[in-house]
C-alpha cells in the first residue's frame, strides 16, 4: 500500500475556512475600494486569504517537495501583509502622500529580498535548516530550526504591523470618540494572529508544528467586520478630517506660522514661506523674530506688519492665538498673516475720491448751479431757458446724489452702535419727515407698541425713511402706503412694506438680489442699494414681491430686543 499523499484534517479545513471567510469579506470590501484606504485594506486581506488557503492546503499535502513549494505563497503573505496593512493604516488616516515615500519602497524592498530569500533557502540554508514533515492531528504539518535571519524577517514584519496599529490608535487620541470604535477595533485585529504567530515561531503550546496563526484569523476578520459593518469605517475616515486640516491651513492663502511656548518655529505653510521668505525646514526651532521685521505680541491683538516680499512691500494684519493640548496644557501659538494691502490701497483710493466728489465737485457744481439759474433768469429765448432750466435740475440731482451718499455713508458708519430702538416711534418718526413733502393717497402703520428693534437707530431711520422715500416718488400722488408687523418671535420680527404702485421694475430689483451691478443691469439711484446694506448692518433679511398686478412688497426680517429703548432725542 502506497504513502499517503493528501489527507484532509479539520486544521487544514479550519484554514480554508478562513481563507473562505477572508474571500467573501473581499466580496463586500470591493465597491469601497475607492475610498481612503480601500485599496490598501483590499490587499491586506487578499494576503491573509492567500495565506489561510495556501496554509490549509499545505497542511492536507505530504508530499515533501509539494509541501515546500507551498511555503513560498504563505511566506509572500507573511512578508507582504505588514506592508499591505501599513500602506492602509496611512491612507486611512491620512497621510496617504507617506506611501509614495523612499522609506516605503525600501520596506516593499525589504519584503522582496525576505520572499527571495526563502524561495532559495535551499542554496543558503539563511531561513531554516532540517525541513522535515512532522504531522500532528493529522496534518501535514512540518519542523524545521529556524536561522536567525528567520527572527530577523518576522521581527520586522511584527514592526511595520505595530507601526500601522499605532497610527490606528493615534487616530483615537488625535480626533476622540469620533472614530474611536473603528479605529480601536482595526488597530487591535491584529494581535490574535500576532499572539499565535509567536507561539509558533517560538515552538511553544500542545503542537509546536502547528501554526495557528491562519486558523485564527476569523477573529481578525470579526474586528475588521466589526469596524465596517458596525461602524461604518469606510463611511465615515480620519483621512477627511486630516487633509482637511492640512488643507485648510496650506490652502488657505494666509500665512499661518506654529511656534511653541518660547516662539520658536514649529511649523508654517507655503505661503507663509513665500511671504517671510525662508523655508520650513530652515526655519525650524529658530526664533519667529529672524524672520519678522518688528517683534509681534502674543498676549493680545498682534497688530500690523509691513514686509517686504518679491511682490514688493506688503501690509499684513496679526492675529495671535494660543494653543492647548487635549489637557489644556498650553504649548504654543498660532499666527496668522492676513495680508490687507489690497483693502488699504482701496481704502486710500476711495477716501481720495470721495473727498474730491464731497468737496471739489460738489462746490463746483454749486457754483456751476448758481450761473445756470442766472443764466435762466436771463434768457429771453424761451427755447434757451427750458434748456438752461433742464441742466440746471441735473445738475442739481447730482448734488442731491451727493447729499445723499453722505447721508448713507454716515448712516452705515453708525452700525456698530446697536441699541434698543422703539419700533413704531422710529418708523413713524421716519415715514412723516418723507411724507411731510410728498402727495400721496394715506399711510398706514401697524406697528405694536412694544416692539423694540436691536440697531443703530441710525439706520433703522434711514431704512423706513428710503423705503418710505422710494414708494411715494415712484409710486404717484395717489400711492397708500402700509408698514405693517406681520409676524415676531423672540429674536425676531418681520415687517412689511407694502405699496399699490406700480412696482418696482426688474431692472433695478435684480442687481440688488444679486448683490452687484454690471453695465446692462443697474439701478438708478442709491435708495433701494441703502436698504440692502442697512439690513445686512442690522443683521436682518430682507426680500422683495412684485405681483403682475402691480405693488411692490417689501419684507424685512429685522432683529429684535427685550430691552427697553431709549427716548429718541430731538432733531
């Protein structure tokens, strides 16, 4: 009777249970393939399958030479799972640019010269020596002493696997409970296999031929079920809110500088390389004041800076602020460069011209209003007088335009000065200085007495005031006019304005909507653009209704206050 040359155990079909069980995980892992992570995560489990199938079906072959040809596909598991589950442990927390590195090639590298090396241990005996079947609960299992480059291979395959394991757990102390389950469940699916990978290597337990590694690689499998079935590992990555991090500050177009509790440099992002002119790796634990033209405080507002950059002299606004580890212990601070030299520039500019429109134009234009009413008291053609007459009101439009950006302009200013304004005495107050001037068909308020809007009464004048203004001018001598409080909560409450005009016309609502003007669409004046940047000052919304039938609606949601208002002073 000839020598057995297969033989099934329940170890060799416990292993390709395992190998089966890793199979179908692949199955559900494969439409995540695409997520952070996902491809290193299919591979990490495609080794373990390849190892508990190659493993199971070694231990049913006792033909000795088949048996060794089998060990090549487990130990290109061995050597390769550790690379496979670091590159994921990378990726899934984000620091997927880290598996294009040198260091990870050289461990992919290393992982080839250790495959190598056992496939041709029969020419350098460097792995093991005395290979030989040694069968046990009826498998094919075998005994071999093992060389110290073996110790020398296993020990960095149980290095990388605790590197990876290590960032999992990073990712609990760095983000909390927001991935703590996952991460804790993936970084610990590794040890059951790693506690019975060293009984093995070591000879130790009831049956030292045995390697029970594959065959408790279900219980790695459970974790990692755990992690994506019960935790939705795949839904919800730290790899998001890593690069998001690291996007927000590289990303920013700030420049964003990290200095420890002695304001020495820690870190900084590109721009702020491009603005202080150094790089990040030269800059690193220096002082922050090499690189800064005047000393910057850390105690409160930071101030201005003015550098000098390739784009020539800038002006940055400082902004300084602590930080503090998860304990509270501070260790060091953030600064922000935000550079303003735009906004200063347009700032100069539009003071520049504002000054030259308030002042000269204007007094030119008085002056210039003046001989024309002279010029029209003595023309004797009446042909030449409508016309002296006609240039005469434009002239005197654009003064009033004039007036009337000042007035805006000193409105707004005020918006920082929010106060408790009685309702119906600042809109009433408001509406009759309009409609003391102007023909119309009756104004209706419906205001509740203990309404108190929250703003610069300024502006609470001034928006009632141009909406009032721009219903009666355009709406005819016949126009009723109705301020109405509509609906209010505790926060809140909502006015409307309403008018039987004939509507405001698209042309001058769209670029208020919108909130900019271009050359084909454009308003006339600057009433309806007060409202908008009033009720952005106080806070409110503001919307517009125009039915075919003609009307203008006109609802403000405005911010209120139990707070008791203030008399209105004189005026």
């Amino acid at each position: 009777m000839g020598a057995v040359v297969f033989a099934l155990s329940w170890p060799a079909v416990a292993s390709l249970v395992a190998g089966a069980i890793s199979l179908s995980f692949l199955y559900f892992l494969w439409p995540r393939r695409d997520v952070p992570g996902g491809r290193a995560f299919l591979v990490t489990i495609g080794f373990v399958a390849v190892w508990s199938l190659s493993y199971g079906a070694a231990l049913t072959v006792f033909d000795p030479m088949l048996r060794l040809a089998l060990e090549v596909p487990i130990w290109l598991s061995v050597n390769f799972v550790g690379v496979a589950f670091l590159a994921f442990a990378l990726t899934y927390t984000g620091r997927g640019n880290r598996v294009d590195s040198w260091w990870m090639g050289a461990l992919i590298l290393w992982a080839t010269f250790n495959s190598v090396a056992v496939i041709t241990n029969d020419y350098h005996h460097l792995v093991w020596t005395n290979y030989h079947l040694d069968p046990v609960f009826g498998a094919a299992t075998v005994q071999y002493t093992r060389q110290p480059w073996l110790f020398v291979n296993v020990t960095s395959v149980a290095l990388t696997v605790a590197l990876a394991a290590f960032l999992l757990l990073e990712t609990v102390l760095a983000y909390g409970p927001l991935y703590r389950k996952q991460a804790v469940a993936l970084a610990l699916s590794p040890v059951p296999p790693g506690v019975a990978y060293i009984l093995y290597l070591f000879g130790l337990g009831p049956a030292p031929a045995l390697n029970l590694t594959p065959l408790v690689f279900p219980l790695h499998l459970g974790l990692d079920m755990y992690a994506l079935f019960s935790q939705g590992m795949f839904d919800l990555t730290p790899a998001t809110r890593r690069v998001g991090e690291r996007a927000a500050v590289d990303d920013l177009g700030s420049a964003v500088v990290i200095v420890d509790t002695e304001e020495r440099v820690v870190t900084m992002n590109p721009e702020a390389e491009r603005v202080l002119g150094v790089e990040t790796r030269d800059a690193l634990a220096r002082p922050l004041d090499a690189f800064l033209p005047a000393a910057v405080s850390f105690d409160g507002d930071g101030g201005t800076l003015t550098v000098d950059t390739d784009d020539g002299r800038r002006v940055f606004d400082v902004t300084t602020n602590p930080l503090n580890d998860p304990d509270g212990a501070h260790v060091g601070y953030t600064l922000l460069l935000y550079d303003v030299t735009g906004e200063r520039r347009l700032k100069q500019r539009l003071e520049v011209l504002n000054r030259v429109l308030r002042h000269n134009l204007r007094n030119d234009l008085n002056v210039a209003a003046g001989n024309l009413d002279l010029a029209a008291e003595r023309a004797e053609d009446d042909d030449v007088r409508r016309l002296v007459e006609m240039a005469d009101g434009k002239v005197e439009s654009v003064i009033d335009l004039g007036e009337t950006s000042r007035r805006i302009e000193r409105a707004l200013a005020t918006a920082g000065d929010a106060t408790a304004v009685d309702a119906r005495d600042a809109i009433a107050y408001a509406v009759d200085r309009v409609t003391d001037d102007a023909e119309h068909g009756g104004v209706t308020l419906d205001v509740p007495g203990d309404l108190a809007l929250y703003g610069s009464p300024e502006l609470v004048d001034g928006l009632f005031a141009s909406l009032a203004r721009n219903a009666l001018e355009h709406g005819g001598p016949d126009v009723a006019l109705t301020i109405a409080v509509v609906a209010r909560d505790a926060d809140t409450a909502t006015i409307e304005v309403r008018d039987d005009g004939p509507g405001i016309p698209d042309h001058e609502l769209v670029p208020i909507t919108r909130g900019n003007e271009t050359d084909l669409e454009h308003g006339s004046g600057l009433g309806l653009w007060f409202v908008r940047w009033a009720v952005d000052a106080l806070g409110g919304t503001i919307g517009f209704r125009t039915p075919p039938d003609g009307g203008t609606t006109v609802t403000l949601t405005l911010p209120t206050t139990a707070a008791d208002p203030e008399p209105r002073p004189e005026r």
